[in-house]
C-alpha cells in the first residue's frame, strides 16, 4: 500500500472519503436494482404471452432466448450477493466495530501526536515548550 503523508493511506483520500464514496456507490446499485426488478416484471408479462402460445416457433425461440439471458443473469447476482455479503466479515476481521480498547488506544496516540506537533511549531517560532522560568 502507497504511505502517504498520514504514513498508511493515499494522501489524496482518507478512511471518510472512501466510506463516503462507497456509500454513493451503494445507493447507486440500490436504483440500478430497482431498475432490474422493474424490468423483471415488465419481462414476466412479455414472457407471458410468449408462453400462452406455446409450440409456436417465434414464441419458442423467444422463451429459449429469455431463459438463457435469465440463467446467466441469476449467476451474476449470485456473484454479486456473495461479494457483498463477505463486505461485514472483512470488517470484523478489522475489529473496527468490536474493539472499543483499540479505538481508545488510536485517539490517545493521536492526541499524543497533534500535542508533540503543535509543540515542535512552537518550538520552531522560538518560544519555550518546556514550561519551566
């Protein structure tokens, strides 16, 4: 991974940016899958038809090719709905949502750290950071 000027990610995007980024991409699938369920039912009344005349050559050729299409397109949700259910079980492994200790632990270290970088500017502008006379 790239160490930035934060010494652990990208310098251009931080930990908010990417939640944020992938927040929108979310509610964008959430409408592209409003879209498809539409489109599953304005399908089913198409197919309908098609069926009732069953043995006609169009009307079969058309089911065979609607079920093909169909039968791929399962697979790829499938795909897509173990990728995202393995998005939680990534997160766990992180302990971000389960360590408390930990997340205490990073504010004080930095704390620390904005406390011994706002010192070393004042330092650097000559005044006396050791708070004795």
């Amino acid at each position: 991974m790239a160490s930035g000027a934060s010494g652990w990610a990208d310098a251009d995007e931080s930990i908010g940016a990417r939640i944020t980024a992938s927040e929108a991409a979310i509610h964008r699938l959430q409408d592209e899958l409003v879209t498809v369920l539409d489109g599953l039912g304005a399908l089913r009344e198409q197919v309908r038809a098609a069926e009732d005349m069953a043995g006609d050559p169009q009307s079969d050729r058309l089911c065979r090719e609607v079920s093909d299409v169909l039968k791929t397109q399962v697979s790829a949700l499938e795909e897509m709905v173990r990728a995202t259910q393995g998005f939680p079980r990534r997160w766990a492994r992180l302990e971000v949502n389960t360590s408390q200790r930990k997340s205490l632990m990073l504010s004080v270290k930095a704390r620390r750290r904005r406390d011994h970088d706002e010192l070393g500017d004042l330092g650097q502008l000559g005044l006396d950071v050791t708070g004795g006379p």
